[in-house]
C-alpha cells in the first residue's frame, strides 16, 4: 500500500487477528476491538459475532477494559447507529 504509513498498513493486514503478528501495536489491539464490537452489535457484513465473550479477549485484557465498560461501548454503537437509521439507506 504505497503512500500510507507502515503503522496504518501493519493495523489493516492484522486488524482481524493481531495474534498472527509478531508485533500487535496499542493501536492494533484497539482497532481490532472496535471491528469484533460492531460486529457483536450487529453492523457487519457476513461476519459472525464470536462465540467466546468479548471481555475475555486478548483486545479487551490488553486493553485493561471490564465487561461493563464494552457492554457500555456495544450499547453506545448501537445508539448512534440507531440515529443514523435513514441516512445509511
């Protein structure tokens, strides 16, 4: 991906699964949590929530965030998809 930093290129390759990286950056860990909380809220295309619960992740341990505070941020997903409803059509 030439003209993009190697930092935004190394979080699009591994955002999905930074574990297969020898180096899952911060900024990995929180992109990778944001991806795996829109699609336990429901906003992905043919991806599945994953079975094992979110606060029990590497991201979430990682990142020191309890199940409170990602219940919290799944619930402030979907309201602020909610006031986009129409808009997205």
């Amino acid at each position: 991906m030439k003209g993009f930093p190697e930092t935004y290129q190394h979080i699009s390759r591994f955002h999905r699964d930074p574990s297969v990286t020898d180096n899952p950056t911060p900024d990995l860990w929180v992109v990778h949590l944001a991806n795996r909380l829109a699609i336990a809220a429901g906003f992905a295309v043919g991806e599945t929530p994953d079975a094992g619960a979110l606060h029990e992740s590497d991201a979430a341990q990682r990142l020191n965030l309890s199940e409170e505070t990602l219940e919290a941020m799944g619930n402030q997903i979907k309201g602020r998809m909610a006031s986009l409803d129409g808009l997205l059509v």
